[in-house]
C-alpha cells in the first residue's frame, strides 16, 4: 500500500493505492517506506523510475542527505520528475 499526494482543484489530497492503475501521473509525492517488490515494478512501469535500493540509500552519508544553516533545515530528496 501507497500512499499519494497530488493536488485535485487546487487542494492537496492524499490517496491509498492497492494496484499500479490508481497511480496518478500528475502525484506530487509518493510515500516508499520499505515498499514491497510490488510496488517498486508499479513505480518502475507507471513513472519509468528504477528506485534505489535501501542497501544503496543506507550507504549514502548523513551529510549528503541534508544540511543546516542561518536558513534552517535542507533536505535533499528523490523526485519523480523535474520540478520548475
């Protein structure tokens, strides 16, 4: 189970989906907490993204997932295509 947001009439929604054909192509943010096989082919054929594995995630550093500043907290993330 997944768990999507996506905006619908200018409000942020979120969605559960149970099968690759709920997946929107417009989401916005996809939740990948240890995902199953599954779900990781759902991502791979809809969005055409191959995920890292969480041995490969584990072995990128603290520091290279997010810093502090006078600005506050920056965090780097994965995304399904570009923003901008």
């Amino acid at each position: 189970m997944l768990n999507v947001r996506s905006v619908r009439k200018g409000h942020l929604v979120e969605c559960t989906i149970d099968n690759a054909g709920q997946l929107e192509s417009e989401a916005l943010w996809i939740d990948l907490k240890t995902p199953s096989d599954e779900e990781r082919n759902w991502i791979k054929t809809v969005y055409g993204q191959e995920l890292a594995t969480e041995e490969s995630i584990d072995e990128i550093e603290a520091s290279s997932r997010f810093y502090e500043d006078e600005h506050g907290l920056h965090l780097r993330s994965y995304f399904l295509r570009p923003v901008g």
